[in-house]
C-alpha cells in the first residue's frame, strides 16, 4: 500500500510538496492536509481524492491512513509538531530549518535519542540537486586534493515583507551552513558576518546583502554571498578551490543562445523553478528509505548544527566580531 502522508503547513513550500506527491513521486499518497488557516487547508485537500483537511497536527496524525509526516510549517512551529510526531512514532521529513535555534534544535536531538531510532530527515534538498550531486562526488575521489576554500553566492529577487536581517542568515544562509558541511565533510567552528552598505532595492532597515564567512575544523574557508533583493534572478552557485584544482556549479549555462548580435540565457526567478529535480529526488528518496523502514539522508544532528551555526551568525551579524560555534558532542545514534 502506498504510504499515507500527512503534509503540515500548507502554504507555498506545502502546497507544493502535495502536488508532487500526488503527481510526480510514487509509492505514497497524500492522506491528510494541515493548516491553522482551515479554509487554506481545505483548498489543497480538495485537490486529492480521499485527503482530510485539520487545523491541528495532532488530529491529523492521529486520522486513519496516515503513515508519516511532511512538516512544511514555518520554522518555529516545527519544533511542537517534531515532538508530536515523535509521540506516534512517525516517521518525519521537515522543512529546513529543523528549528530557529540552537536550543530548540537540541530539544529536538534529544528526543530523538530517547526514541531510540532516528525518525527524521531534514530538508536540506541541494543534497539531492544533480550538480551539488556531482560536487559531492567529485570531492569524494580525492583527485582535486584537499579543499581549502568554498565560494557560494545566494541571490533571490525579492524577500517577503516578513524578513528581518537575522533571517538572511537564519533562513537562507542555513542552506550553505549544510551544503559546506556537507560538501568538505567539516564541522564549521566560528561565523563572521560582514556588512556592506545595504542595496538602495532593500526594504527598509533590511541589512541586505551580507558576506558571512565559515572557518571549519578541518582548515577551511567557506565564505557566502547572500543577496535576496538582488532584482534579477535566483542564483546559488559553488566553487570549491583545491589543493590540485577547483571546481564550480550553479553557472546556468543549460541553454545559451546566440541572436542578433548578442548571446545569453536565462535565469530561474525562485527556488521552485531552480531546485525542482532537487525537491523531487528528496521526496523520492524518502518515500522509498520509509517504505523500506530506514531513515537516510540530513539527519537532525545536521540540522541542529546548522541552527547552531546559524545561530553563532546572527550574533556575529548583530554583535560583530567573530563568533564561535558551540556544538554538543556527536551522540552515538548520528555517527
Ligand atoms: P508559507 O508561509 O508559504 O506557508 C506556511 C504555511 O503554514 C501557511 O499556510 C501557514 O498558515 C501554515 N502554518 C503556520 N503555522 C502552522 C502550524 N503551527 N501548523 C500548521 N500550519 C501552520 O511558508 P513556506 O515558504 O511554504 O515555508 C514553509 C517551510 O518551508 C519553512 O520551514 C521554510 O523555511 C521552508 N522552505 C524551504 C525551502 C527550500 O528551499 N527547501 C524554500 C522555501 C521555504
Ligand atoms: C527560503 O526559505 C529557502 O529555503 C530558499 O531555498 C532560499 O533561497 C531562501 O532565501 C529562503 O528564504
């Protein structure tokens, strides 16, 4: 039987997810919808034959056919619906980030440990993009030798009214927080946040953009650009440097035309367009790792230290300085 999914939050990232797996994966079906606004709820669950809508977690966990958990909620509502579903004993996958912060991300790491069996894969999706994929390989190989710096550059078009200047690291930098610890296979140690004169695009009092840097236990650099009012598209681009070369992704250079007089291409507007076979993939791989009673991919170790190297970030952002990241040790049920 195909697995009974119930997807919490179901605003754009939600909505999104449902579509893909009622039309795109396979192996699961999507049972139950939950929003705090019933009448959104209603509307996506009026997209799937048989789906109920809730406007509590719970209720939706405890409804018949319901085998797993897809939390799409924002960030600080994941940590509740995580411990609720810890209490069914559902398997889980959430929306990056695990939790806004470091302590709340440890609440979280620590009921895991008492469940005694990981439950959770955590939505860091460039894991599962066909490029970083390739990165990751290739670093693997060893043939570039030891990585010694990373580049990213991370630009949206335009941020949501919501967004504060924590939230550029928070929310958007915790992506490269994981793709670098991912990537060079390092812990990341200390967060520096630098802050050019913000973009005259930038809503106000938005400190936008901004240039964090990572040192990593095992000697490297990783330094990010993040830009999200920067008007014209929605880039994320990588370049490892070597010790015997480097290598790049994120360039979008899928399609170039040459006419009148001029060359070019396209570039994608939002995350949905640029991460789709990303999204895709990780969804897959989790209905298949669930239906097959494993757990694979980010685990709630890298989300927690992502938020706590986020979280190291914002007070670098708003303090200065450099700031060290302060990690638990590993538990056993991550190594
Ligand atoms: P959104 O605001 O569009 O949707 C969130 C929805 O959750 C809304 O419909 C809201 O009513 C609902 N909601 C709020 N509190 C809730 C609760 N306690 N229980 C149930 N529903 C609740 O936000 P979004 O952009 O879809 O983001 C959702 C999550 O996805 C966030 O964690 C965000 O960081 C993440 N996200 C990930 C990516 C990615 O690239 N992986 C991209 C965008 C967003
Ligand atoms: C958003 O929540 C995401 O996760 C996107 O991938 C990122 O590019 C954006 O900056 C975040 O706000």
């Amino acid at each position: 039987a195909p697995l009974g999914v119930a997807v919490i939050g179901t605003g754009r990232m939600g909505a999104d997810h449902v579509r893909r797996i009622h039309e795109v994966t396979s192996g699961a079906r999507v049972a139950a919808v939950v929003d705090v606004d019933a009448e959104r709820a209603k509307a996506v669950a009026a997209r799937v034959d048989g789906c109920t809508a809730h406007t509590d977690p719970a209720a939706a966990m405890a409804a018949a056919g319901v085998d797993a958990v897809l939390i799409a909620s924002p960030g600080p509502a994941h940590e509740a619906t995580l411990l609720a579903a810890f209490e069914h004993d559902l398997p889980v996958l959430c929306e990056k980030p695990l939790t806004p912060d470091a302590a709340s991300a440890l609440r979280v790491l620590e009921a895991e440990q008492r469940l005694g069996h990981r439950r959770v894969q955590v939505g860091f999706m460039r894991r599962y993009d066909p490029e970083y994929a390739k990165l990751k390989a290739l670093l693997t190989t060893g043939q570039l030798g030891r990585p010694l710096m990373l580049h990213n550059r991370h630009r949206n078009v335009a941020s949501p009214p919501f967004f504060t200047s924590s939230m550029l690291i928070s929310d958007s930098v915790a992506h490269e927080a994981d793709a670098t610890r991912w990537l060079l296979d390092h812990e990341i140690t200390a967060v520096t946040v630098l802050r050019p004169t913000p973009s005259a695009s930038a809503p106000d009092a938005l400190q936008d953009p901004q240039f964090v840097v990572f040192e990593t236990d095992g000697g490297a650099l990783s330094d990010v650009e993040i830009f999200v009012n920067c008007g014209f598209g929605y880039q994320v681009q990588a370049e490892v440097v070597c010790e015997r070369g480097t290598a790049r992704i994120g360039d979008d250079h899928a399609l170039v035309t040459n006419m009148a007089g001029r060359w070019g291409g396209t570039i994608a507007q939002d995350w949905t367009e640029r991460f789709e076979t990303a999204y895709d993939q990780e969804i897959q791989t989790w209905i298949d790792a669930t239906r097959r009673g494993e757990v694979t991919g980010p685990s709630v170790w890298d989300g927690y230290a992502a938020a706590a190297v986020c979280e190291a970030g914002v007070r670098a952002l708003q303090d200065g300085g450099r700031v060290e990241v302060a990690l638990v040790e590993k538990p056993t049920l991550y190594r």
